[in-house]
C-alpha cells in the first residue's frame, strides 16, 4: 500500500448555513433526472409508521485510509477516492435531494446496519469498530456532535463477523432532516460498506 498522505483526505464540504442544493449540471449525460416523490421512500402508504430502510453503500476506491467520510456527501462529485451509491434503487443523488428537502424531523432512526467487505479480514475487524459521528448544523451555524462507537454492540455470539446491528435509543436520537450530517470516523483501504438506516415514524 501506498505510504504517502497516511492521514487521507477530509472528504467532506464545508459546512454551510445555506440550503443544500444539487447541481445537475454536474450530473453525467446519461444519468436519468427523475424528481423524488417523498411516497417513494414509504413501504405501505396505509400505515403511516412504516418506512422502507435507506442503504448507503461506500466504497474506499484507494490503497489508502480515509478519514472523516460523510455518508450524506452533498460534494461527492468532486472528489473520486470514494464511490457513493443507494443499494434500493433510488439513486443516490435523488435521496440527497429528498434529505435535504426535509425541512422537519418527521422520522427517526431505530437501527443502524453495518455490512463490510474487503479481500483483507483485518480491514473487514476495523472497520466494522469505527466510529459513526451524527453530527447537526442549525441554521444560526452551530454545529453538535455525538459519537457512536459500532464495536461497542458487537457480540461474542454473532455467526457473521462482517455485520453488526445497532440499536439506537432515546440516548442516542438520530433525526431524519436536512440538518443531519453522519460521518464515519474512516474507511479503511479498498473496503466496502453498506449502511443500512432503519426509519421510524416520530411519535409526537
């Protein structure tokens, strides 16, 4: 593996008060512009506390160790050490347009999936105990963080050491909307994840 830049690349944009917008000029010609529709994400439309999972699936298309990698990546486009991609169907540029069109918290995340593949086993133990930031900005520019350190819920009694679920609690709230920012703490070389974000209605 390459020995220059062992810190990575902070692949992230800046934060930014101003709305998140996705410049479709930047788009490839042949990508399909289809507008989202909020039903899209929703699995019955008759029972109003049941959600489709979102599946973000990252890949670290480097030899290098990355740091600081938004799964929610307004700038992906910009940068070409990491592959971003929806696993449902829905593109991932059209689930950053339905992110950041939420204005209001109306779902929570109930649990965290974290899936790992990479041809090194070592690579597959770290990255399934990293750490997942959630990280806000509020309108007035401040910005809060919380970790969440995945190894903490791994068990001795898991059959597949490349999976690992994670419950989330009132302790640890996790609101859906387009103030919410998660970001894994790195990516370790060639390695590929799939974060699984199970939502639930927010009880009022």
């Amino acid at each position: 593996m390459s020995s220059k830049n062992k810190k990575g690349e902070k692949l992230t944009a800046k934060f930014s008060s101003q709305p998140k917008i996705i410049d479709d000029s930047v788009l490839d010609e042949k990508t399909e512009i289809i507008e989202f529709k909020v039903s899209d994400f929703v699995a019955d439309k008759t029972n109003e506390e049941s959600y489709l999972p979102y599946q973000i699936e990252i890949k670290n298309l480097t030899d290098e160790k990355l740091y600081n990698v938004d799964l929610f990546n307004y700038a992906h486009d910009k940068q070409n050490k990491v592959s971003y991609s929806c696993t449902n169907g829905v593109p991932y540029e059209r689930f950053l347009r339905f992110l950041s069109s939420l204005n209001e918290a109306k779902e929570q995340v109930k649990m965290l999936r974290f899936q790992v593949w990479c041809d090194y086993s070592k690579f597959i133990s770290k990255q399934i105990n990293c750490c997942l930031h959630t990280i806000y900005e509020k309108p007035n520019g401040s910005v809060s963080s919380v970790p969440l350190h995945a190894g903490n819920y791994f068990s001795s009694y898991q059959q597949q050491a490349s999976i690992i679920d994670i419950p989330i609690t009132d302790n640890h709230k996790i609101k859906l909307f387009n103030e919410l920012q998660l970001r894994l703490s790195y990516l370790m070389p060639e390695t590929n994840m799939v974060i699984t974000i199970f939502p639930t209605k927010i009880k009022e």
